[in-house]
C-alpha cells in the first residue's frame, strides 16, 4: 500500500533539495496527487523560504516554463504511457500553463510556483485525467521546475 506524501519545506534551500532526493527516493510508494486534497495547504512543496535572490531573471521564467511544457508534451505524445504517467504529465503540463499565465500578472514566481502546484493538488480529485497522478512523481516534477527557475 502507498504511503502519503507529507512535504513542508521550511528553512534554506539546502532543505528544500534534501526533501526533494527524499521523495525521489521514496515516490515510488506514495499516493496519487488525488490522495492529498484531505491534507492542509501548509503540507505541500513551499517556495516561501527560498532566498528571493536566488531566482534566476523574469525573462528566463517564459523560456524555461516553454521548454518544460514541450517536454510535457513530447511525453504525452508517446502512445505507449500507461494511466499514471499519462495524469503526471497531464498535471504537469496544466502546472506550467498556470504559472504561464500568471506570469502577465507581475507576481513573484516564487508565489506563481506555489499557488499553481497547490492549485493542481487540489484540482486532481476530480479531474478524471489527473486523479491518477503519483504525489510523489508530481512532487520531484515541481522540485525539478523550481530548481530550474531559481539557481543558475
């Protein structure tokens, strides 16, 4: 049986990736994404901690968010994904357009990333493509993005 995924990231940045090899290391045995929505906002993947210096420019934060989304697609396209990966890239793809289209608002990305994460978690349960999402592979998704986002 999988266990849940429980992430609270508080502290530098060096938290932050810690926590990330832990649920790569552990994502084989978590719930779907749909398993999370009984858990409180606060138990997710926070960006609030990490040092606003360390975010790489505005003008990288379109170009990155494209190149992971082609990525999303090119995945998406292989006809021989089963379910689970099919709702991971699914919820992938529909984290970064979130985040794109928040981008026009001017908000810090790091308030972009945490908000649209959250807000996918959320939507997973009942959206029949991404209920059966990996928490746990959606998680190191995240991590991947927010590392690409904020260290050069």
């Amino acid at each position: 049986m999988k266990k849940k995924l429980h992430l609270l990231v508080r502290g530098n940045g060096r938290v932050f990736f810690n926590t990330i090899i832990i649920c790569f290391l552990s994502g084989m045995a978590l719930n779907p994404l749909s398993a999370q929505t009984s858990e409180p906002a606060s138990a997710l993947i926070s960006t609030e901690d990490l040092s606003p210096n360390a975010w790489k420019a505005p003008a990288d934060y379109s170009v990155i968010l494209e190149q992971e989304r082609a990525i999303a697609a090119q995945q998406l396209s292989n006809s021989n994904l089963n379910v689970e990966t099919i709702a991971l890239f699914a919820a992938y793809d529909r984290l970064l357009a979130y985040m794109q289209a928040d981008l026009a608002v001017k908000s810090p990305i790091e308030t972009i990333a945490d908000i649209n994460y959250k807000k996918v978690v959320l939507e997973a349960p009942a959206d029949p493509i991404l209920k059966d999402a990996d928490s746990g592979e959606f998680s190191v998704l995240y991590g991947s993005l927010v590392s690409k986002l904020a260290f050069q």
